[in-house]
C-alpha cells in the first residue's frame, strides 16, 4: 500500500514530527515520544542546532493525557482551551489578531488571485508538479526558519497555504503593507476574499496594526492615514528589527482565530471558525458575570426595599439578557464582526468606537480599584489592629505587582479559581445563616427588613448597586462568535442568566434576612465581625476574599496594560507616533513596559485609597457603566442596524427602554458620588 507524497516539510524529512506515534523495533507496537507536545502539537525543532534524541513518552504520561481528551468536544482540554481564549476577549483598543485556517477545511478560494494551493490537490495532480512542490516546500522550510515560532491554537491548525511559490514571499509581504497603507479595509464588504474580507492579510505578515480593529481605520494609538510613505517605511522596518528581536513574544498571548472559507451570496468570504460548545459557552458566560458584585446585593435590596429591589433585580437580569440576544441579531449581518467594538464602529463610526474604549476603561478601572478595597477592608476586619485599611491596600497592591508580569495563559487559570471562591463565599453565607439560631446574623430568626425603602433618598443609590451583577455584554460578540454552534447562543444565554440570577437572588435575600439594618457593604464584612460563627468557615471565607483580587487584578489589568502600550507605541502591533520612541533598543522598550504594568498597580491603589467606599464603587459601575455598555448601546446598535426592518412598535419599545435606562443611569451616577450623610446611606457602625 503506498503512501500520500509528503506535502510539508516535516512529512518530507520521515514524518517524526506529524505522526502521533512510530512502530517501535519491539514488535511493531506504536510508541508516543516525549518530543511531541502534550496538546498534539509539534515542538520547536529549531531551538537546537545539534541533533535531539527521541526519548519515548511514559505510559503514566500517555494515559493522563489521554483522560483529559475523555468527553471529545466537551473534555478537560477543549474547556482549558475554552476558557483560555475567554480569557483574552476582554479589550479597550481594538487590536487585530492573527487569522489561521481552521484544521478540517482547506481553503476553497484563493487569497492571491484565486491561485489553487497545491496542497489540496490529488497525489496524481502533485506528481505532475514535481518542480512546484519541491520550491514549495523548500520555501517552506525557509520561512519557517526565519519566522518567530508560534503554536496554533489547535492541534492540526495551520497557518494560510502559501499559494504563489514562484513569488518571493518577502516581496508578497511588502505588496500587502503597501496595500494596508495605502487603503483601509472596509468592516462587511464582501466584493471578495482577497480584497473585501477583513481576514485578507494572513498572520505571518509582519505588518503592523495600521488599520482599527479587524480592519477598520482607526488614528489613535497607530500611524495617522496622512503620515509619509518614507515614514511608514521606518515603521514597517522598525517592526521587523522587533520580531527578529523577539520583541512580540510578551504581547503574542492570543491565540490566533480560526478562520473558513464560505460562500455566501455566490462569492467565497472568510468567516470565524467557532470552537467552544454549549457547556463552554455557559462556563464563559457565567464567569463573566458572576464577581464580587454579587456581594453588594444585600445592601442594594436594603436600599430599596423588598418590592422595589427584587423587581428591579429580576427586571435588569430579563432586559440585559435580552439586550444579550439583540447583540447576537446584529452580529450576524456581517461574519467579519468579532467585538463590541465593531458594532460600535459600523453603527456610529469611528467616534462611537473611541467611546467604547472609554467606558471600557472606566469599567475594567472601577472593579480592578473594587477588588482592592475589599482585600483591605475584610483583612482589618479579619486582623484587627495589625494595619490600618490602607496599609493593606498597600500590601495588596505589593502583592499584585508581580502578578501583574504573569501570561495571558496562566492568568486565565487563575479567574477560574475567582469564581470557585465566588460560589464558596455564598455557600459559607448560608451555612452561617443555618448555624446560628438567633438574630442577627440567622436565617431561623431573620432581622427586622422592609418592603418599601425606609429611606426613599437611597432608592437611587440601588440603582447601580442592583446593575452592577449583569456587566458582560462587553465580550458577549465574542463569545458568541466563538460558539461551535451559534445557533444555540439564546439557549446558552438563557441557562447562564438564570443561574446568575439564581446565585443573586440567593445572595441578596439571605444577607438581608440575616443582617436587616445592619448589613454593611459587604456582606462579607458582617460575617467577619460576627464571633458567634465557626472560626474555621471565617477563615475559609476570608482565604476566599483574598484569593478573588489575585486573581481578577492581573486579569482585568492586562486590557488596560495593552491600551497604554498601544498609545506609548510600545505593543507589538503598533508603531510609536512619538518619535523619541522610534530606533529605541529593546531594553529600553522592555524597561518601559515593566514601568507601565507598575504603573498600573499604583494607580489602582491610589483611586482606592481616594475612593474607598465599596458600596458606592460599585453603584458607579452599574449606573455609569453597566445601563451604557449593557442596556443603551445594544439598544442603539439595533435601532441603527434594523431600524428599517422591525415594526413601529418594536422601535417605541426599545427607544422607551433606551430612555428609562439612560435616566435611571444619570440618577444613580450623581447618587454614587453624593455624600451618605446627605442621603441618609451610612454604614452601620461595629458592634
């Protein structure tokens, strides 16, 4: 039985490197080397110029990896990978990521021209082509020793075909940067694959980020249309001296997306190729959503009063999952949008995007300085005496500086263990409740609530404060277009918003029967100052509090990090406007971003010790940001993008909302920053 001829060079060379096992001497039994990667990928065969022994991989080895492949689609690894790409979802500036083709599809239009690829032929058509195969794979060699290494996203994914072998590929890449420069793409046009798809330029082009986000033309943070060519010309070789530096190898975090080719009213464009399933999506979904907001509900209900904040409750988790489907509806106009960002900029243009950022900013700002303060405030209360609340805001931010220089991908595993103490907190919440038979502080004998606020000037103070749980509609586009099957999004949304809604309802109405008037900010404060409770949960519930800024800090940091390298031109995908910048050595840029992620953490510490209120922190975010991000942009892109197409009574109803939403969101925002003694809102005094 003969073989399929080699078409890479690594099947060329015997195949070590493609094969997922060899016959070994002994019996011709399959053997699995340790040169090959855990997550089915090929290892660096460069890193060393001598020649590599292939030690054979343990059988302990082998099966632990192969229990984490138990549950196909749904296993250990497919979540990992899941929930790593989740990971990076979050953005301020719009960045373009690198483009691959997803693994079980070849291309069925050329990108150069509409030249066939050789690797998709026939082996009879490759024999008749032996000069063209073998330049081709020479030439693939040769690319592949001049380019940085970077791992696929998925085991099998390979980058675009190279189509033009009798084309140098350096001068293929000049022609492309020439094109970038001298136009931007534009978002949704699909006159063709080559010149209409956003996904064009394949990722090993090394150009920088020239155009917005997926191609749409931006000037801030990138070099400015009207810039000279003889500028552009240093940038571009700017940009090579820094990838053959290494200079993209702290920025190169994301995983490339997965692109394929459909065809799609008689012409072939370029699509997202989605990978995370139902189960994945609900876990992503989920943990957006579920954080320390949560722990604000019991004083947010207070404030209200038992009608006003449960209605208020359950009316913002219906609206902002339906706010949810109506971003989906609008991604699906074009399949080149990916963010939030997008929509932002094809409804309102390039303004509407640099607002997005904003708000972005201010919300990723305002829960990285939330986190800190009740690091510090749980930890004076836990150790009374030891430091004053800022000189544990100060120990946190000490902590968080290290942390802050993790990669994306270990970060991601560590938001993981955030939301496990998430759901800890609410379960050692009602364990105490149970324990104790007598209030305050007991689920068998609650305190003494209302069913109207007892204070009608801290019902807008509610508003955010009751908001605050729903704020992920910002990197709902791309976990919808990350779905394997988009079609079961309203399902996954579905499931998602009612155990969040679950997990709070819960919250808020145990913290409020057990406290009554005296709940505090947190309602982990007052089960810290109870004594009555088990030493042993209290500690736990503490170690729990802890762990959450660790782990969301870094994370929620990182966006804010690239948006400020972005602007100083320091990120790989950008060229500095600032002419001291450029010819910089690398040491120097390196010294800079060290600065800036040093930076960042001080700044957090500083607005925390300012703002130190917890409460009002997070009315802030619900009020300013998430009625913006949440109810009234989504809104605005629908109205914009369909408003030829619904019924007159559909556009009343969301024009109605958008008004009530933008109101409820001017009043609560003056609320937030209004003093608590003005409006009767201080925080009950320890007992």
């Amino acid at each position: 039985m003969t073989s399929r001829n080699p078409t890479t060079w690594d099947q060329y060379e015997g195949g070590s490197l493609a094969r997922t096992g060899s016959n070994s001497s002994l019996g011709h039994r399959s053997v699995q080397f340790e040169r090959e990667s855990l997550l089915g990928r090929s290892l660096d065969s460069n890193q060393d110029n001598g020649p590599q022994l292939r030690r054979r991989r343990s059988s302990i080895t082998h099966r632990l990896t192969a229990l984490t492949d138990i549950g196909g689609v749904n296993s250990i690894r497919s979540f990992t990978r899941s929930w790593q790409r989740a990971a990076g979802f979050t953005e301020v500036i719009p960045q373009r990521p690198s483009f691959v083709f997803a693994p079980d599809q070849a291309p069925i239009g050329g990108l150069d021209g509409g030249d066939v690829s050789p690797y998709g032929e026939t082996d009879l058509e490759v024999a008749s082509e032996p000069d063209t195969v073998r330049q081709s794979l020479l030439r693939q060699r040769l690319e592949a020793e001049s380019t940085p290494h970077e791992e696929g996203p998925e085991p099998g994914a390979s980058r675009a075909p190279f189509r033009q072998p009798s084309v140098d590929f350096r001068e293929r890449e000049q022609k492309a940067l020439e094109n970038e420069l001298a136009q931007a793409f534009r978002v949704g046009s699909h006159s063709s694959a080559s010149g209409g798809s956003i996904f064009a330029v394949p990722p090993h082009l090394s150009s920088p980020s020239l155009v917005g986000s997926y191609g749409s033309a931006v000037s801030y943070g990138t070099i400015r249309s009207d810039t000279s060519r003889a500028s552009m010309a240093q940038a571009a070789a700017l940009w090579r001296q820094q990838q053959e530096a290494g200079g993209n190898v702290p920025d190169g975090e994301i995983e490339p997306i997965l692109v394929k080719e459909v065809e799609q009213d008689g012409k072939i464009v370029l699509a997202v190729e989605g990978q995370s399933t139902l189960p994945q999506t609900v876990f992503n979904s989920t943990n957006v959503l579920i954080g320390i907001g949560l722990l604000s509900l019991p004083v947010g209900v207070k404030y209200a009063g038992w009608l006003c904040g449960m209605a208020f409750l359950s009316l913002s988790a219906a609206v902002t999952a339906w706010t949810a489907k109506l971003l989906a509806k609008c991604m699906d106009l074009d399949p080149s949008l990916i963010t939030f960002s997008d929509l932002a900029f094809i409804s309102f243009g390039r303004n509407a995007r640099i607002a997005t950022s904003i708000l972005f900013t201010l919300e990723l700002l305002a829960a990285c300085v939330a986190l800190l303060v009740i690091f510090a405030d749980s930890l004076d209360l836990l150790l009374p005496g030891l430091l004053s609340v800022t000189g544990w805001k100060i120990v946190c931010a000490l902590i968080l500086m290290p942390l802050n220089f993790l990669p994306l991908r270990l970060l991601s595993f560590t938001s993981i263990i955030g939301i496990f103490s998430c759901f800890s907190i609410v379960l050692i919440l009602l364990i105490d409740g149970f324990i104790k038979p007598t209030s305050p502080g007991s689920l068998l004998q609650p305190a003494k609530t209302y069913l109207f606020p007892a204070n009608w000037l801290t019902l807008p103070l509610s508003f955010g404060l009751l908001m605050s749980p729903w704020g992920g509609h910002g990197v709902f586009p791309n976990i919808y277009r990350d779905m394997r099957h988009p079609y079961k999004y309203t399902r996954a949304l579905t499931i998602t918003f009612s155990l969040t809604y679950l997990l709070d309802a819960v919250t808020a109405v145990a913290g409020l029967l057990m406290f009554g008037d005296e709940v505090r900010d947190e309602i982990t404060s007052n089960i810290l100052m109870e004594s009555s409770y088990p030493r042993t949960l209290t500690l736990l519930m503490c170690l729990c509090i802890g762990i959450i800024p660790l782990t969301k800090v870094p994370l929620n940091a990182r966006p804010i990090v690239a948006t400020v390298e972005v602007l100083l031109g320091l990120h790989q995908q950008t060229v500095a406007e600032n002419s001291g910048l450029v010819g910089r050595t690398m040491s120097f840029r390196g010294a800079m971003k060290i600065i800036i992620r040093v930076s960042v953490i001080l700044c957090f510490l500083a607005i925390s010790i300012v703002f130190p209120a917890f409460d009002s922190i997070m009315a802030f975010m619900g009020s300013a940001l998430c009625f913006t991000i949440c109810i009234t942009l989504p809104l605005a892109f629908y109205l914009k993008l369909f408003g030829h197409e619904i019924s007159a009574r559909e556009k009343i109803t969301a024009g109605f909302i958008m008004v009530i939403s933008f109101v409820l969101s001017v009043v609560g925002t003056v609320w937030a920053f209004l003093p608590k003694s003005l409006i009767g809102a201080e925080s009950p005094a320890p007992s």
